[in-house]
C-alpha cells in the first residue's frame, strides 16, 4: 500500500499536517528536530575520539612495557 505514494500523495499528507498543526508548531517542531540531530553528531564525534585516545593510551602502554622489558634483557645480559 505505502509502495504507491507519490509525489502528489506526499504533498498531500505536507498539506494534511500542515493544516493540523500549524507553521508555527512544525518549525519549532524542525528545529527540535535539527538539534537532535547535531547532538547525535557530537555524540558520534566523541566516541570515536574516546575510542582513538583509549588506542593511543594502549599504545603507550606497549611501549613502555616493551622499554621494560629491553631493560631487563641489558640487566640480564650484564649478569
């Protein structure tokens, strides 16, 4: 059923909501809608960077652990 909506049926349902809503509740409307979705954005943005310092943190990690680990090594070798 929902297969067959056209152009002329979309503007249909616009008018429709239009008519029981008001411009001025659909444009507030649309605006909460816009900050909804620069929130989410943010959202997104700092996971992946929380997720990249979280790597990076591990990194150094491994690093320092391998340090370490050579300084073992020279210590043993010098025994």
């Amino acid at each position: 059923m929902l297969n067959n909506i056209g152009l002329p049926g979309l503007l249909l349902i616009a008018v429709v909501v239009l008519v029981l809503f008001g411009r001025g509740k659909i444009s507030s409307l649309m605006g909460e809608v816009g900050k909804g979705i620069t929130s989410f954005k943010k959202g997104i943005n700092e996971g992946e960077e929380e997720i990249k310092n979280a790597t990076d943190v591990d990194e150094a990690e491994l690093a320092d652990q391998a340090d370490a680990g050579a300084d073992v090594k020279n210590t043993k070798d010098r025994v």
